[in-house]
C-alpha cells in the first residue's frame, strides 16, 4: 500500500460495476482521485457530436452522484490530458494511473504516449470488450475481415465474470478542484432541441441496468422475429449505454446467460441479441486492425465511385422531406431521440448512398452529430456495410425498396403515422407510397402531395438503374 493517490481516468467507461481499472486501483488501498477529462482535442471530424454530448451531461451527472454514495468525489477537468494529468500529478502526489483501453485511432496514439511520459505508474485495462481485438485472430495470426468467423471464433474463448462494484471509494486526502459540468455547455438551450430526449432515455448506470432487465423480461423470447420491426420499441436501446460504457458487453452477456439458465426457451433470442453484441466487437476489430475505416473506403474499388455533390438532396434526406415515408419517419425519429432503429438506419443510410449517389461519409457525419450512440467504430463499419465498400460488406447491388420495406417492417403504417403525422389518417394500403393513392383517397385522409408531404424526391425504379449503372463502371473499371 502507498499513501500517494491513485488516478482513475473514467473515459467511455462510465460505471462503477465491472470497471476493472476501478477495481484495481480500489485493490491497491490508495487515496483515489476520480478524473474525467472532456477532450475537445480529438480531430475534429470525429469531436464528441452534439447529441452524444447531451447524454455525456447526463452520464456524468449519474456517475458524480453513484460515486457520491460510496464517498468519492468526480473531478471533472477540460483540455489536453497530456496537459492536464501531469499537472494533476504534480499537484497532488498521485503515484499511479489507471484507465480503460478505448480503441479509436487517436485515442490509442494519446494514450501510447501518456504511458511513455508520464514519470509514474500507468496501467490500462479492458473495460469494453468481450475480448481484445488481438485475442480473436485467424489460425494464420490475421485479423478476421468476416463476421461470422470472426464470432465463431469469439464464441469459443472464455469471457470473465463481471466485477463487483467497490463498497467504498476512498476520497482523496486533499480536494482536487473540478470544473462545474455545466460550465462545459454540453446541453443544448437555444433551441434546447434536446428536450425531447428526455422521456426516451435514462442515461447513467442505474437506466442501463433497467434497460437490459426489461429487455430480458418482456423482449428477448421474441428477439429474432421482432427485432425487425419498426414500431414500438422491440430491440434492446443499450446501444448509447454501452457506448458511454454505464453497462459492459461482459455484464450483458452474463445477464443474458443467466437468464438462460433459468429459462431454456429464451436460448435463440438471446444467441441472436449476441450475435449483434458481436458484431459491435466485430466492428471495433476492424476499426484497431484498419484505422482509416471512418474516413477511407474498405475496398480500395469504391474510391472510383462517381458520388454525386447534391447539398438539397442531402438536406431533404436529413430533415425527413425525400418523400418516402418509411425513410422521413426514421430520419425524424433520429432528429427527436437522439436514436434510430437498426432497420431503419440501413433503410436510410441506403436511401442516401444508393437512390441518391450521396457519399457515405456525409452519412456517417451526420449520424455522427445526431446519434445517441455515435460510436466510430460501429458507425463507420456500418456505413461501409451498406455502401458495399466495407468488410463482410451487403453488395452494392442489393438496394433497399423504400417502399418494399416499410410494408414489411410497418405493415399497418403505426411507425409511419407516428412520425409523420400529416400522413396518420391515410389507409395503410397507401402509407407507404402516397403518390399512389387515389386522389379521393388523398382527399379524405387530408393530404395534399406538396403542400402536407413532399413528392419523392426521386424516383425508385431510376435511381435503381442510376446506382447499378454507377456499380457497373467502377466494377469496369471505366
């Protein structure tokens, strides 16, 4: 034991249970200094997006108040942690550094040479992973560039059992002087267009652990043929919980497995919610072994792609105005919940990349500002999933019907008529493809195409044959 504090730097790990640089450091018996560090230094492309900061306020306020009850304090500090840790060092003695690996490009290079610096101890740990990315590897040692190997091959390594959280948090034997979280501006105020929010969501420890105990009760049996569906809310909405590290995916799992245990049937839902935890540690090993996937194309073929520069096409596509409800329902649910069904997210990032020519990184920016959830590694892999020009990507030449799917994952139009409210009296025979209703029927519903809801903005049988023809010559080569 030493009397010289211990810093715990909590970054995407806000949670006290299962944290393993908390644990050890509450292992080593020292005084603790619980440090959050806002770095508005990252690149900027990828600097915390606005929705994402929203959540980060209310996070840290749940985790203050969580660490508050076993008598620590959570300094909050803004800058450079290459600044701000040795002076933090320097002011108080601390002997030791503990945090939890994250695995973004630049984070991994920060943290590389904090260890090289700073003159005392540093250990890091994995807080977010099933598994490291280096502990699932082919036989030859490469790295997996396809799903379903690459979770065959985790499913057979052992997982650790979650950690407890400490009973106590040891203060430290000086105060460490914090900044006032809302000094940091994270919450929007004029407009507040996060007030919306707050109804949908409960950031924080104690909201993770609700979500995942209701999803396990009420949602899992049925996982694998609801989990499609666009109405209500039939998936699990831990992604910005796991995201912001309140819950990790070793709590998840256990969770899932012991609920199993008591109940036999909920074994194929629950291997199919895994199953999208894996493909998230999937997307994380590709984003470690490939390090430019959030700005570069995977498949070095798509870089011939003619993307066209449509600024109006794009806008109608992020305000919800391209004239297909399935899509401008989804975009308008992301805009009001910080969040977006994982159906619909590909519905709409294929929209944007296949009926529109539209670049997907100008997608991947703007889920990046809009989602809850933002996450690089998940973010970036899913685009490029969609785009065709990732790993173990969907081809480019399978183009969502807009049309198609929402009778499929909104047969009677109860996620359409939610979002898009002008539309709500229209018969479900024609919710999906308005322009197709009879003109009395428009007329009895209330709608009048232009005025009440936009015209498509495009049509689907031609941008189908622009987006192939698009495919055919990069694919030649010409």
């Amino acid at each position: 034991m030493s009397d010289a504090p211990a810093i715990v730097w909590f970054r995407q790990d806000l949670r006290l249970a299962d944290n393993p640089a908390l644990a050890a450091a509450v292992a080593t018996k020292r005084p603790l200094i619980l440090l959050y560090i806002l770095d508005d230094e990252t690149p900027e492309r990828w600097r915390i997006g606005g929705a994402s900061r929203w959540w980060l306020h209310k996070g840290l306020e749940a985790l203050g108040r969580d660490i508050a009850k076993k008598g620590g304090v959570l300094a909050l500090r803004r800058g450079v942690p290459a600044e701000i840790l040795p002076e933090l060092i320097a002011a108080s003695g601390a002997g030791a550094v503990y945090w939890n690996r994250c695995y973004e490009p630049y984070a991994i290079a920060r943290d590389k040479a904090l260890k090289e610096s700073l003159a005392i101890e540093v250990k890091s740990f994995n807080g977010a992973l099933m598994h490291e990315p280096w502990e699932v590897k082919t036989k030859t040692g490469e790295p997996y560039k396809v799903f379903t190997p690459y979770w065959r091959a985790a499913l057979q390594l052992e997982t650790r059992a979650p950690l407890p959280a400490p009973r106590k948090l040891p203060a430290p034997p000086t105060t460490i002087s914090s900044d006032a979280l809302g000094d940091w501006g994270l919450l929007p105020t004029k407009p507040n267009w996060a007030k919306t929010f707050e109804p949908e969501w409960t950031p924080g420890e104690a909201g993770a652990a609700k979500a995942l105990a209701d999803f396990i009760e009420h949602k899992v049996q049925a996982y694998p043929e609801s989990r499609d569906m666009l109405a209500g809310h039939p998936t699990s909405r831990l992604s910005p919980h796991l995201h912001f590290g309140e819950i990790s995916p070793i709590q998840v799992r256990a969770a899932v497995d012991g609920a199993v245990a008591h109940q036999p049937n909920l074994q194929r839902g629950v291997d199919k919610f895994l199953s999208e935890l894996g493909w998230r540690e999937f997307s994380t090993n590709l984003l470690f072994n490939w390090p430019t996937l959030p700005d570069a194309n995977w498949r070095e073929q798509f870089n011939a792609f003619p993307w066209r520069d449509d600024e109006a096409a794009l806008e109608a596509w992020r305000r919800g105005r391209t004239g297909y409800p399935v899509v401008d329902a989804a975009m308008r649910e992301l805009w009001v919940t910080g969040t977006m069904h994982n159906r619909a997210r590909m519905i709409t990032a294929s929209f944007l990349i296949k009926h529109l020519l539209i670049d997907w990184r100008r997608g991947e920016e703007w889920f990046w500002d809009t989602l809850l959830d933002a996450d690089l590694a998940n973010n970036a892999a899913s685009w490029q999933w969609v785009a065709g020009s990732g790993a173990d990507a969907a081809p480019y030449f399978r183009i969502f019907n807009p049309v198609t799917q929402g009778e499929r994952y909104d047969a009677d139009g109860s996620y359409v008529r939610r979002w898009l409210p002008a539309l709500a009296k229209l018969q479900d025979e024609w919710i999906h493809r308005p322009w197709d209703a009879p003109p009395e029927v428009l007329r009895a519903a209330g709608v009048e195409l232009g005025r009440d809801y936009p015209r498509p903005i495009v049509d689907h049988a031609a941008a189908r044959a622009r987006a192939l023809a698009a495919l055919a010559e990069i694919s030649s080569g010409g």
